[in-house]
C-alpha cells in the first residue's frame, strides 16, 4: 500500500491540485464524482462548465502547459490570450460556447518508431481553453466509472502500474497464456454515434453539452475536411473520449471472471474466486493502457476462444477491427509478449513461474538511433551550446533508465546499447572529449550515479559528464494503489511509493 501523504510528489500534480482548491472547484469535482459513483444523471454541466472558477482554473492549467505554444490553423498560441484579464478570458469561453462552432484543426505528422507517420490534430488555443473546460467537469464524472485495472490517461497511473498487473498475475496467480489484440488505428476509427450513446450511458445527459461534444468531434480538418469517425490526437479532451469508448471492453472482459456477479455472498475476493474456479467459468483478466491491452487466461483453450469472442466483440459492438498479422495467443512459458515498449516472459525459479523481462528490439533500436543523431548534434554545434547539448543526451539517458528501469534485465539491454554507442562517442567526440576513471565534478552525474564514479569511465564533453548508459538497476515495479484518488479527500492523501 502507498504511503499517506498530503500531496502526491508529483510537481505537476501537485500544481494541478493547488489550482483546484485556489480558485474553490475542488469540492465541485469531488461532488460531481460522488454522484457518478452513486449513478446519478446530470443534466445541467453546461452552467459548471461555463462557471468562472472552471473557466479560470482551465486557463491557469493552459499556462503551465507546454503545448500551449504551439499555435493552431490561426496561427495563435498562449501568448496571445496571456494579456487578457480573467474576466476577459472568461467572456471570451462564454461567448465561444454560446453559439460553439470549433475552428479547423491543424494537421501535424509525427514519425512512428515503426516508419509509418501518425496523425496529430492541433486545434486552435480558444478550442484547447473550451475542451479543458468541458474536461475538468466530465473527467470526475468519466472517472468514477473506468474500470480499476485501466491505467492510459488517468491520473496517478502510469505504464508501469499497467507492467506492474502484469507481474503481479503472473507471480501471484501463475497465469502465463496472453490473448494479445491490437485494434486497427483505433484513434481513426471511433464511431461517433457509439461513443455519444457511451457518454450519455455514463450519466453526461446535459443535451446543450452532448451537442458541444459531437460538434468537436465534427470540426474541420486542414487539408481533409469533415471527419465522419474517430478522435484527433493531440485535442485536450481525446484521451478521455478514448476511455470512454474503450470502457465497455473492460467491463465486458472483467464481467466473465474478476467482477462476475455471483448469487452468492462472499467474504473476500479470493474465496469468490475459489467458487468460480469449480465451475465452468472462464477465468481472465483484462490490463489496459489506452489502446494497447492484454487479457490474461490461464488455460489455452481458453486464451482461443477469448481471443475470438474479443474480436467479435469489438466488431459488433465498437465497430473495431483488429490486425490480424499483430493478433495472436501467447504462451509466455515459450514465447515473448510485448507490451509498452517492454518485451514478458515468464521462466520457471524455485518450482513457480517469475517473469522476465526486456526492452522490446524496436525501442531498442530507436534509442540507438536517438542517440546516435544526438552525439552527432553535440559534435556539430557551436563551442557555447555544448553545454546544452550534452545536456540534451543527459536527460535521454535518464529518461530510458527511469521508463525501462522495471525491467528485469534492463542492466544487460543497456550495457548492450552502451557498447554500441560508445565508439560513435570517441570517434565523432574526439576533439572536445576528456576521459576521467572514478573522478568527476559533475555534481548532477554524483547525485544521479553515485555507484557509478569508482567503477565506471567518465567522459566529459566540456564541463558536463556523459550520464552511463548503462548506469541502471532494476526495480520492480509496483502495483497501484486502488485508494489513490484525486477526488475524495482520502484518496487525495495516498501517494505511490
């Protein structure tokens, strides 16, 4: 269990919460949560939603966000609405939701790990201020009816805690079959009249806030037009949205066995599941990190018809498809599964099933390739921005080693980059590089790699230290705990260790 505390560490979710209770809207949000959680309808959000406490609270959150400087199809950012006063921004919300007609979206594509580009969808800075209005009402309601073991785009959870179920089913439930299914461009692909029926479903019935809704869903594409399905990535309120979507999916999986409501009565979950396994029962567990999911089954009969009847679920009732060359059963016992950029097996230690674990090929071989682009950056710019630079190839490393660092062999995969890389480094870095065995000024590198100073090769570019690449351990991760909520005044105090 998570250690109590009054905030989560977190800087931004702690600025998050400062906002929430500086402009007064935290009781708000809590409220709304506990009406969801007692399946209330709510019909008149438009009112919260145009509050001058919400309004001022999305644009304080708008000002810390990064993204707000990068404009849309009207060519404005943040700073072009940071000399409003508040009583002008919350005009300006107001009178936009009045008569809400969102402008066109700009078109970004970004380069995937696998070569193929991804669409993004940038709209204009007065549409992020209205989605994150709408979002801080709808996401305590959203919030109370997600599924517990969902761990994409919600606060507080991360991929890890999604890598930590993983590990906990395997070592404590000893399930090793795996029904991997990867939907078809799933973002592309949102039916927009399942998922409005979805909102309405979870008790948003407020009709002037359903149209707002299907209006940001319809909003012009540059250089494509009117979308007829699916949900831009890179709006403030699509991630939600995806929850919402893929929330029946949760539920319907977790029904079969983990939440199934049984007639009888029963103390603790473990002897409701001692019941359920003397029937004909189909035990399996669903893990979700947004549209990358695993069902976990516990016998391979019943990994193949889960897999089939999962197919034909999201078909029929979501109107997905999924790929059949990247869908398949895996037995973890023989085979690798891959999830979030981390590669699961399981092996066979002191007469139980253990997982083992390392970074997936392809992200292994993006870091390689990251990497290497980045030494050539540091060795092609001008003397003043080495500093910078270095920097730069600093916080990559670090950023693998804190992601990947729950892996079971992470040292190895990283010591296997690291022999790759170094040769780019002493060659392309030659001129401007200082090698120090067990000596360093760096005071960022000791505090970061203190038992990395004696052992290890320190090379200096300038005054800065070349973080290790293969400076990492091990550490498991650990399951979420299931009180942590931003919501209730005792969730609020649990803190992940």
């Amino acid at each position: 269990m998570g250690k109590p505390t009054s905030l989560p560490e977190n800087p931004r979710k702690k600025s998050e919460l400062r906002f929430s209770e500086y402009y007064q809207t935290q009781d708000m949000y809590d409220e709304l949560y506990r009406l969801s959680k007692e399946n209330k309808h709510f019909t008149n959000l438009y009112n919260l939603i145009i509050d001058e406490r919400n309004i001022i609270r999305a644009y304080r959150a708008m000002k810390t966000n990064k993204g707000a400087k990068t404009a849309g199809t009207d060519g404005k950012t943040i700073h072009d609405i940071k000399n409003l006063t508040e009583s002008e921004v919350v005009n300006l919300v107001r009178n936009k939701l009045a008569d809400y007609k969102p402008q066109s979206v700009r078109r970004v594509m970004i380069p995937k790990p696998n070569g193929k580009l991804r669409p993004l969808g940038i709209p204009t800075i007065s549409d992020r201020l209205v989605q994150q209005c709408i979002l801080q009402i709808l996401k305590p309601i959203v919030e109370a009816k997600l599924h517990p073991h969902n761990y994409g785009f919600r606060d507080n959870r991360s991929a890890h805690h999604a890598i930590a179920r993983v590990h906990h089913m395997v070592h404590q439930s000893q399930i090793t079959y795996v029904v991997d299914v990867d939907i078809k461009s799933f973002f592309d692909n949102v039916d927009h009249n399942i998922l409005i029926k979805q909102v309405w479903n979870m008790g948003i019935r407020d009709k002037r806030v359903i149209s707002i809704l299907k209006k940001l869903l319809k909003a012009p594409i540059e250089g494509e037009g009117i979308p007829n399905k699916g949900t831009p990535q890179g709006g403030i309120i699509s991630p939600l949205l995806s929850n919402i979507y893929l929330n029946d999916l949760d539920w319907w999986v977790s029904s079969q066995w983990e939440t199934y409501q049984s007639r009888h009565e029963y103390s603790s979950h473990s002897k409701k599941y001692r019941a359920l396994k003397t029937t004909n029962m189909k035990e399996i567990w669903i893990v979700r990190y947004a549209d990358d999911f695993k069902i976990l089954c516990r016998y391979y009969p019943t990994a193949v018809k889960t897999f089939h009847a999962t197919r034909d679920w999201l078909r029929k009732r979501l109107r997905l498809d999924i790929s059949p060359e990247k869908s398949k059963i895996v037995n973890m016992k023989t085979n690798y599964t891959e999830f979030l950029g981390f590669k699961i097996k399981t092996v066979l230690k002191k007469g139980k099933w253990v997982v083992k674990s390392y970074m997936c090929d392809k992200a292994k071989q993006k870091i390689l390739k990251d990497l290497r682009q980045q030494i050539k950056s540091i060795q092609r710019c001008k003397p003043e921005n080495v500093n910078f630079q270095v920097g730069k190839y600093n916080s990559m490393v670090l950023g693998y080693h804190n992601y990947y660092k729950v892996a079971t062999h992470i040292n190895k995969d990283m010591c296997e980059i690291e022999y790759k890389i170094l040769p780019a480094i002493k060659s392309r870095l030659k001129d401007i590089i200082s090698l120090k065995k067990g000596l360093t000024d760096d005071k960022s590198y000791k505090k970061l790699y203190p038992d990395y100073i004696k052992t290890y090769r320190i090379y200096h570019v300038g005054k800065r230290a070349l973080y290790p690449i293969g400076g990492v351990k091990t550490k498991p991760p650990m399951n979420f705990n299931q009180n942590t909520c931003d919501y209730t005044i005792e969730g609020r105090k649990y803190q992940q260790i």
